[in-house]
C-alpha cells in the first residue's frame, strides 16, 4: 500500500500518467486483498456466509470504479485532453504580465508532457513597431518562466493594421518600452 501512496505521488510531482497509474493500480490490488482477507476473516468468525458475497461484490465494485477512473484518465492524457485549471493559470499571468501597447492574444495553444509545460501564442504588436523590437519581448518567457518553470515558449508576432491602430498608441507604447 505504501508503494501505491509513493507512485501516485511521484506520478502527480512529475505528471507521470503512468507512475499514476502504477500507484493506483497497486493500491487497487491492496484494497482487494485487504477485503477479501476481511471478508473471509468475518465469515470465519461470525458465521455468516453471506458476508462473502457481500465483500466479494464490494471489491469488483472497487475493481471497476478504479478500472474506469484510470481509463478516463489515461484516454484524457493520450488526447490531449485541454486542462481548464492551467489554461486558467496560463490566462491570468498572462494578463498579469500584459504591456499597454499589446494589441492581443491569438491561437494560444498549451499542452502538457511529463513535467513540461508547452506554449504557442500569436502577439499582435501595433503597426509601428520593427522587427528589431519584437525581440525586446523576451521578457514575456522571462516573466513566465518565474511562474511555471519547465516552460517550453513560442511567441509568433504579428502586426495589426493601420485601420486598428488606435487600439495602441505611441505614447503607450514608449512609455512602457
């Protein structure tokens, strides 16, 4: 049983589905001998043989409850399956770090291998700015970096068109630069 608790936790540190799973997996098989050997102990002492079947039925219940749980999960994670918490995580730092003169955020893409963490944005710059510029934007990984270490970033800047350029001005823009 304590190699259960100690695989689920490496497994949840390293977002590992498969140590996860591991440590379920054995804890499952713990829970069932320990209910079998309960069971067979209470039939044993009182008597009452239809504590057997009752025990029996609590553990394939145990068995498919788990069984399902750890096949959600792994479909979920071969899937790719979007993680709302750290999308949220994502999104507010990403607020939080904003620039006056950011214009928007586009096409963010995120996803989730081993302890690593993904990330794929579009950044629309306002029109004046150069190429030489956007690379002043490192900072972004900078800042991002500090929240979630075991971050892999890709920033694709794009550039809004005249007709939008109201949304950042100049002053804005040299004021936070």
């Amino acid at each position: 049983m304590i190699l259960g608790y100690y695989l689920i936790r490496i497994g949840n540190k390293t977002n590992s589905i498969t140590l996860t799973a591991d440590g379920k997996h054995v804890l499952t098989d713990s829970f069932t001998s320990i209910g079998v050997l309960i069971g067979i102990i209470l039939v044993m002492i009182t008597n009452y043989t239809i504590l057997d079947p009752i025990f029996a039925i609590g553990v394939v219940l145990n068995i498919l409850f788990t069984g399902f749980k750890l096949m959600r999960e792994s479909v979920g994670g071969l899937m790719n399956e979007t993680d709302i918490k750290m999308l949220e995580e994502i999104s507010n730092e990403l607020i939080r770090i904003k620039k006056v003169y950011w214009i928007d955020i586009h096409e963010l893409r995120f996803w989730i291998s081993g302890d690593k963490i993904f990330l794929d944005f579009h950044l629309i710059m306002p029109y004046y700015f150069s190429i030489r510029e956007s690379p002043k934007e490192n900072e972004i990984e900078e800042l991002l970096l500090k929240k979630f270490p075991r971050l892999q970033l890709k920033i694709h800047f794009d550039y809004c068109l005249l007709l939008f350029a109201n949304f950042a001005s100049m002053n804005n823009a040299t004021k936070e630069k």
